[in-house]
C-alpha cells in the first residue's frame, strides 16, 4: 500500500502482490486500512519515499495505534510492525552534491501546516547560529510560496551570502535536478515539496563541481587523531 | 578499499575484485592510495560505513583532492568521482526504536578531535532550546568519557528528564543492542563509538515497546491539511 507515485518507483521489485495504490492527502486512510488488515493478520507493507522514519509514514502508523488503542509489540499478542529504513531524502541530496554532510547538521521543515511558523523561525535562527549545515525540507508548494524567502533573510543574520547551497529536486528519480548555488542566489531557482535545500556552515567551500564541508574546525586535518572511519 | 570491519561486511558481495583492507586510523593513507590508483585509470570503490557522506570518508576524499590540487568532475579531464548514498547510522537507529525523527532534528558528533568542546556545547544547547529531536554521534571512546555526561546536563537544561531517549549500538549488524530509556537513566547503559543516542523532543513518547515523535505540533492531527507523504 501507499501514495501512487511512489508505489510505481517499486511496481519493477513486485511480483503477485496485490497492491493498492491511493492518492495524496489520503495518508490517514491508508494507514487505517494497513493497520486493520495487518490486524486481521494479512502482512502488509506500506510503502514511502525517502525513509519512512523521516518526515514519512512511520510516526502516523504508531499515531494511529495508538489513538485507536492497538496493542503493539512482538512478546505480546499485539501487532508486530517492523520498520526498514531507507535512503534519507537529505542523504541522497547530499551525495549528488558533494560532501556538504561531513559536520553536525540539522533538517527543518518549512511547512507550517502542522507546526505553528514561530516553531519554525526559532529553529532556524538557532540552527544557524549554532553553525549547523541545515537541510530544508518542504521548502515550497503551490500554497506556500513565501516560506523560503523568510528563512533565507533568518539564515542571513547569522551566516554570510555566500555560504554554498545546494537545491536537488526529485534525487535518484526521473527529472532528477541538481544545483549549486549560494545564499545570495538561492531563490532564483525553482523549488517544490519535492525539493531538499542544503545550506552550508561557515566552513562549507566549492570544489570544482562540488559542495563540501571539512569534517573538522581544525585548520589541519591531523589524522592521527582521528578515531572515525 | 576500506576498513577492514566495514570491508568484512560486504564480503558476501565481492567477486573478483582486489581488495585493500587496511587498520582503523589509517584514513589518509585510504583516500591517498585511492585517489592514486583512481588517477592511474583504475575504478575504485572507497566503502565507508552507514552513509559514506554522513560523518564518513566523502568529505576527507574532496579535502583530499583539494589539497593536492586534482582536477574534479565529469566535463573536465579531472577525476570522476560518483557518491553513493546510504542508510546514515541514526536513520538504522531510529527504524529500531518505532519513529523517533518525525519532525525536525539535529545531528551532533561528541568527539572534540577535531572540533573544539565549546563549539559543541553551544550546539548542545541551541539545539535543545530550538526543541530538535537530537541525534548524537560518536558519544563515548576508550579515551573519551566524560563528554556524554556533560551533553546530559545541558540538554536537562532544555527537556524534562522523562524524555524518551533510544540507545543503539552497532544497529543492524551482529551484536546489536537497542535501549529505550529517558535522560534520567540513560547514563547507566554502555555506550561506545558504534553507539548512536537519539533524544527526543518535548513532544515525544513511549507506545509499547517504541519510542516516537508526532508528526506536528498540532494537538489534533488534521489529515486535510498535510501534504506530506
């Protein structure tokens, strides 16, 4: 089960599965009707993009169980739900720009549907002084055109115009975009709900067709103090 | 090419490929090796664990390139590298404990190798004031102890000591271990530099055997407003 557009990315992996494919906005009552057939004990599986631990499914799978007092947990005789994880929006953003990820990052999602927009501004503003890279999810819809703008004036109070960005839209997809850019620019280009901003630290730098940030905020990479692989 | 744990893992995998599986801590010596061969014509493959651009070897290759001036990119006559992106630790971490990154987070490295302890404090603290669920890497080595204890108090500054807080260790290999806790008590389980600890935010809490976080702040969640799949 899941959002159409996302049940035809796997139709190639399925075999005799019966699938049902809904439309957006519908999420609710996809959730209901996996919960009540994995209740009545078919497996099911519902299918979202990215990872559905991360702005994805999961939350409202549980939010469901739980408002409908489904008992949960493999030792008791409740439902037995298994999350798999996936490929991180953000993270596969990243790998076709570059390295921009290397240091303490934060995600934010400029969508104020459910989180009230003084929420959101907060965040941002701590996020940039705390010199996060930030990864902006949401940025645009064909309702919220405003969003974007108002974060890039917050992210400017405390990070220089030309901090390197990256806009990749629809990654790993077809109509895949990829755009290196900087704050000062950023707004030129085109951006929807499927669209993944990342916004560099202060140490973030440009190499040839790249973003990167240096995994240290020593001006030597010393190596052998290294304990990561 | 890599460490030899990581190398060890995808094994199974391997056919008639050479293979160079070298120490922990030798993380230059890698990259340089890599590149070298790279550059001779050979098609090398550097594997890194979780996502190579998260915390991993992505950016050290590009710092790398930098400093010795190799020319980058597709259109050029320079070194093509492609990024391959992954399941980042905490996204493995956080299918194992239900749906702990609902909403907007903040990833967090503890280790002050490379980074001076004050700037991570002071993202310890932005970071709980701006109420992300935090994701904090690398919380504890042989040599480093006391880093973990001092990230608890701060976050106690900002977030009731009954906040839901999942410790997972080596998530989805062999050994793995998965704690559901709350900041009170989350000092008294092991951690080590295979350890991800994800705390939630103000909003999150225990279902069953599961750790989550809604997907708004919103008291009811409206199904006619959300866009998100």
């Amino acid at each position: 089960m899941g959002y159409r557009t996302y049940v035809d990315l796997i139709r190639p992996l399925l075999t005799d599965q019966e699938v049902v494919a809904t439309g957006m906005r519908q999420e609710l009552d996809r959730v209901e009707l996996a919960l009540n057939r994995a209740w009545a004990g078919e497996t099911v599986s519902l299918v979202s993009s990215g990872d559905a631990g991360i702005y994805g499914m999961a939350g409202l799978v549980l939010e469901v169980c739980r408002a409908r007092g489904i008992p949960l947990g493999p030792e008791s005789e409740g439902l037995h739900i298994t999350f798999i994880p996936g490929v991180p929006a953000f993270a596969a953003a990243g790998s076709l720009l570059g390295a921009p990820l290397m240091h303490d990052f934060a995600a934010i999602s400029l969508s104020d549907l459910l989180t009230p927009w003084d929420i959101i501004e907060k965040r941002l503003r701590l996020a940039a002084e705390a010199d996060f890279v930030i990864n902006l999810y949401n940025p645009k819809s064909k309702k919220r055109d405003w969003q974007i703008g108002r974060a890039r004036e917050i992210l400017l109070e405390n990070r220089q115009g030309s901090t390197p960005v990256g806009i990749v839209s629809r990654a790993t997809r077809e109509q895949q975009e990829v755009t290196i850019t900087d704050l000062n620019r950023m707004l030129d280009y085109p951006m929807d709900m499927q669209t993944v901003v990342i916004v560099g630290n202060s140490r973030s730098f440009f190499l040839g067709p790249y973003m990167v940030t240096p995994r240290g905020y020593s001006d030597k990479y010393d190596l052998e103090e290294s304990e990561d692989c």
